[in-house]
C-alpha cells in the first residue's frame, strides 16, 4: 500500500534518525543509573523502589482482591488462583469515578473507592470474607513498605490537594474502619506496572522481567538487584531479600526527548 503525498509528508515530520534515536537511549540509561544511585530531582527518572521482593512462579493459590485506581476508572477484582497450568478465575466490575471525586477531597475519593468495594462484595456474598487487598495505585509515590505510599504528585486528571505527601494505605484503611461492614484489609499497594508484571510472571514464567504500560500516561517496571539500588538503604529499611521490583517513572524523561527532538527538526529545517 502507498500512502499519498500528503500522509508521507506528515509522517515524514515524525521521522527520527538512527543517531538521534541512539542518542536519546543512552542519556535515559544514564538517567536510569543516576535515578538508582541517587532518584528524583538529580534524575529526571525517578526509579521508584516498590519493596516487592520477587515475583510469582505460577504455584500460587487462593482468594484475592485488588483495587486498581486509574484515570476515570476503578477496577475491583476478585482473584482465584488454583496453581500451576490452570488459568485464574477473575471476576472484574469496573466503576467511573466522577470529574467531581477526582478533583475533589481525600474524603470524598476514598468514601467513593470503599462504597465501591462494598458493593462489589455484597454481591459476590464476600462482606464477611476476610480476603486480602491488593491496592494498585497507578500514581509516583515513595513507598515506605509493601504496605505504605506517600504520594508525590498526581496524574491522569486527578487533582485532590489533600492527598499530597499522605499515606494513601493510610487514607483507605480509614475509609475502610469508616465503613464497619468490610472485613478485608489492604496486604500490599503496587503501581500498576508492578501488577503487570507480576501477572506476567504469573503466566509465562521467569522469562517475562520488565512491564510496560501505556494508557493515561505511559510507565515501566522491572526486577533489580537490591545491591544496585544504591540509593536503598537496606538494612536501614529491613529489608532482607537480593532483589526488588522498580518502578522507572520513565515518563518525566520527556524533557530530554523533546530537547534532543527539537534539536533535530531545527538542524532539519
């Protein structure tokens, strides 16, 4: 098929060389290192430390909850696994959070995720199910423990000002103890990425090692060493295990391939 004129002159604009291409990969493997050694603001990306120590080998079995926030949408799942070779059971109800909860309080936001929850296991007749919670909460956030984010700052259109610099494990938990009538506590809070790849994991095996994800905005995850993770302070954090899932942030390298794009169409035109 050949594209008009018009079309090749379009995506002739979007055209990046080879040596700009390689250029742009080594400066965000450079920030990659600089983010291990020393994080945000001395790298622009950030590599998050998430405490997730492994990732599953597919044995796994049992009864699981995960709340997944992103954008508009609320994902409530609920997760069967029944070992090795036998695909999960997953039951998923997907819930729009309103322009108004996304820009309005804590309160209102974590009221509106615990309804939520509520609702999706009275009718699964969960209520009195003491399940364990995963919580992915796709946003940068300085993880203290499996069990503990601080938020950084918020993406994907969300804007609560009282959520800043707070535990958001903290903020649920609250909302949850509000409520009375759940039984089932948080476990562990990921990014989404992280539950990419560990659903990956899950599936195909040690082969899959780096998860990507690329809907509101766009973020990776990966395992590393904890030596490498120089930044980390292990024992400090008691923290005993040889490797960690980290979470990039590689979006916010944007400002060095927008110099290094800018720079080429200005040496082109």
């Amino acid at each position: 098929m050949k594209w008009s004129e018009g079309v090749q002159a379009i995506l002739k604009q979007f055209y990046v060389e080879d040596n700009v291409l390689m250029k742009i990969s080594e400066d965000m493997q450079a920030e990659f290192a600089l983010g291990l050694e020393r994080g945000s603001p001395a790298s622009s990306v950030a590599m998050l430390p998430s405490y997730v120590p492994q990732l599953p080998d597919g044995t796994e079995t049992g009864k699981y909850v995960a709340i997944d926030l992103s954008g508009k949408n609320l994902r409530l799942v609920l997760l069967t696994l029944v070992g090795k070779g036998v695909e999960p059971e997953v039951i998923t109800h997907n819930y729009m959070v309103h322009e108004s909860v996304m820009k309005g309080t804590g309160e209102q936001l974590f009221n509106f995720i615990v309804n939520c929850l509520q609702k999706f296991l009275s009718e699964l007749n969960l209520l009195d199910a003491n399940l364990p919670v995963g919580f992915v909460f796709s946003y940068p956030c300085e993880l203290h423990s499996i069990r503990s984010a601080r938020l950084l700052w918020w993406t994907k259109g969300f804007d609560i000002k009282d959520c800043l610099q707070k535990d958001v494990v903290l903020l649920l938990e609250h909302a949850l103890e509000m409520n009375n009538s759940i039984k089932a506590r948080i476990k562990a809070v990921m990014n989404d990425t992280v539950g990419q790849l560990a659903a990956a994991a899950y599936k195909y095996g040690p082969e899959c090692c780096v998860a990507v994800v690329i809907g509101y905005g766009c973020n990776s995850s990966y395992l590393e060493e904890t030596a490498k993770i120089k930044k980390f302070n292990a024992s400090k954090a008691d923290y005993n295990h040889k490797h960690m899932v980290i979470v990039t942030e590689w979006e916010e390298f944007g400002a060095q391939v927008r110099f290094f794009t800018l720079l080429h169409f200005s040496a082109k035109y």
